[in-house]
C-alpha cells in the first residue's frame, strides 16, 4: 500500500526543472559528495582494459589493472588534451597521451616523457593523470568526484547488501548504453518514481497499473524503493517466467524491485533482468543516461547459458528499447511544458506518485531552494 492518505502538493515549481541558477545549485549542494555508477565489471574483460565516460562537468576514463579498477581525468598534466578519445580500449601497461606520448602509470604518475631533456629539469613522476575514488559494489563500478564523499559502503547505507546481491557477479551484461535526452535531469528522475503512468504509456510492454495492495514504498532519507508483489497471478508474462526461471533451475520471485538512490541512481531487477540507470545533467533541459542491462543465465550449464542468453538478449533489449521510447515522448513534453510561458496553476501528486514528493523534499533539503507557491492550488483542489 502507499504511505500517503491523499495527494500531496508539487513542491518544486517549474523554474526549477528549467533555471541555469537552479543547476549550478544542484551540481554545489546536491552532486558535490555522491557516488556515481560509471560501469560493469564485465565491460573489462582483459587485465588494461579501459573506458571513457563523461561525468557532469569532467571526462574520466576508468582503467582495470589486475583486480583492481582506477578512475583518473582523462585530460594530460602536459598541454590539456584527453588522454584517449576512444570510448573504450586496452592499454596493458601504461595510459599514453594521444597528443605527444606522455605515458602514465596505474598510479597516473608520468612514466615517460618523450624527448624529455627539452623539459629539464622536470622529472617523471612529478606531473600525473589526477585520480579520483573508485569502489565497487557486486559487479557495479562506482566513482566519486570528491575527496570527502564516505566510503560507497557508508553512502549506500542499508541499501548496499541489496544491491551487491541485484548485481551479482554471476549475472552477464546484456547492454551498456548512453541516451541524451531533452529533459532536465529531474523529470527523468521523476518519471522513474512513479508508476502512474504505466498504464498509458506503456500498455503493451507493462500492461495495467499495478493495484495499490500489491504495492509497497519505503521512504528513506537517502533513498526510496518500491516493490510490486505479482504471486498469484496467471496471467501470460507470469507462466512465461515461469517457465523461464524452470529453464535456468531457479526459484521466480514475481516481483519488480526497485531502488532509487538519491539523487540520481536507480536499480531494477524484473525477474531474469537487473539493470541500473543513472541520470546525469548536461544543462537546465538536457541530461545524459547512462544504462547498464543485466541478464540472469543460471546456472545450469553451458548449453542452457547460452540458449538463455540468446534469448534474454533478443526479447529484453527490444523491450527495453521500446520502453525508453515510450518514456521519451512524456518526459521530454514535460520539459517543453515546464518551458511554456503560460502554465495551468496546477501541480499536484498522488499518493501513488508519493516517492515524486519525498525526491522534491530531499532537493529542497538539499539545495535550500523555494518551495513553489502552489499549495493554495492544492488546498482549492482539496476543498472541490
Ligand atoms: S598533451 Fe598529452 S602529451 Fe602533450
Ligand atoms: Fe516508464
């Protein structure tokens, strides 16, 4: 069931999904001290493999060497440049700057130094790659861009056990995908906190909104989750995952599970699929997506992994994709709506959209910024 009785106000006004001053206030108080999750275990199969990502205002690139994973700013201590533009790669030993050659190693010290009497009395080791705070959590690669965010154990709180076990080591990675869309990072956000709008823009591929009873939200501080019990169910898609979870010899749980980590980090796990989302803002409405997409294969051997594989990929990706599509289309026109000079007085949240309100307190909190002045709109629409 949900938390609230009724509906709850909108408490954060539309400038706040639109203002460059409400962004820059987000990336100070809201993005100065989080942990990131910038990629998968799997996507470094080879010791010296790397990967490029664009994280808020800095390019990174994070970097396995042994066991171990290394996130430092992709840009050289010599002249600026990145020291890779490729998305990804290997690099077995050093990093080497694309420009002149300046070589770094696994700790970003500089190695060498083309020609480098001409930089006397400069020596190696003095300039290097600076580095940034890499933890992981099950197969998830996570980055900090400050020195004094806590340990990704202590950020993630109650929620890290869970997490580390929807992200298994077990699983294999299905997808990697980044998505620019023309939103502000928020109504992103907000769209994943709700599922009232499930059953209109998504008929086919999620069906009808889940009943109130089979609902249940947890309001945290730091984080929200929601879990949707589908036991007893016969429907179609029930008897499929079924079969499905008789296929690969596991117990189904016929649930969807999710966890949203404030501000920006959400996982879901949805029978033999994990994935995890994390938004990003690229401007007051532009933000970047970055998707991991996990499969279940089980564990009953080659033949039965592989043919799971197949077709895990095949169905769950397409579906993925038609999902996102289906949310692009609301999300971005909430974004040109927020935009519009003229706007209806209105505002106003559901019990089922409660985790939307507990996410506008938490960057009210955060932030310091107004609340909007709709709750006289609010107390009309009570009063009707
Ligand atoms: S900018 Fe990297 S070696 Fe010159
Ligand atoms: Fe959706």
């Amino acid at each position: 069931m949900f938390i609230s009785e009724g509906h709850l106000p909108q408490v954060l006004p539309p400038e706040a999904y639109t203002s460059q001053k409400q962004l820059d206030l987000e990336l100070k108080t809201v993005f100065d001290s989080v942990w990131q999750c910038v990629g998968a275990k799997n996507e470094f199969p080879r010791d010296g493999d790397f990967k490029t990502v664009q994280l808020l205002e800095h390019e990174i690139i994070i970097w396995r060497r042994g066991s171990r994973f290394q996130t430092f700013l992709n840009v050289c201590a010599h002249r600026y440049c990145t020291v890779t533009s490729e998305s990804c790669g290997n690099a077995p030993e050093r990093l080497r700057c694309q420009y002149h050659g300046w070589e770094f190693d696994e700790t970003g010290n500089t190695r060498k130094i083309p020609d480098s009497p001409c930089f006397k009395p400069l020596k190696p080791g003095v300039l290097g790659l600076q580095p940034f705070r890499t933890e992981t959590c099950g197969q998830l690669i996570f980055v900090t861009l400050s020195e004094s965010t806590p340990s990704l154990r202590d950020f993630l709180g109650d929620t890290f056990d869970v997490i580390a076990e929807l992200f298994h080591q077990d699983l294999f990675l299905m997808a990697a995908t980044v998505r620019d869309v023309n939103a502000n990072w928020k109504v992103l956000l907000e769209n994943s906190l709700e599922s009232y709008h499930v059953e209109e823009c998504h008929p086919s591929t999620l069906g009808p909104l889940p009943r109130p009873e089979r609902c249940e939200h947890v309001l945290h501080e730091a984080w929200c989750s929601l879990e949707v019990c589908y036991q007893g169910d016969r429907s179609l898609p029930i008897l499929l995952d079924d079969f499905a979870h008789a296929w690969i010899g596991e117990k189904p749980k016929h649930r969807w599970e999710q966890i949203n980590v404030f501000p920006n980090l959400i996982f879901i796990r949805l029978s033999m699929a994990t994935w995890v989302e994390v938004m990003l803002p690229v401007a007051p409405g532009r933000s970047q997506s970055l998707g991991l997409a996990f499969g279940n294969a089980g564990r009953r051997g080659r033949l039965h992994g592989a043919v799971t594989r197949v077709f895990l990929k095949r169905y769950l990706i397409n579906m993925f994709n038609q999902l996102i599509e289906e949310d692009r289309r609301a999300i971005e026109g909430v974004q040109r709506g927020l935009e519009c000079q003229q706007r209806p007085p209105g505002g106003v949240l559901s019990a089922r959209e409660e985790r939307v309100f507990h996410f506008q307190e938490y960057i009210v909190s955060k932030t310091g910024c107004d609340r909007w002045d709709a709750h006289s709109a609010s107390a009309e629409l009570r009063a009707a």
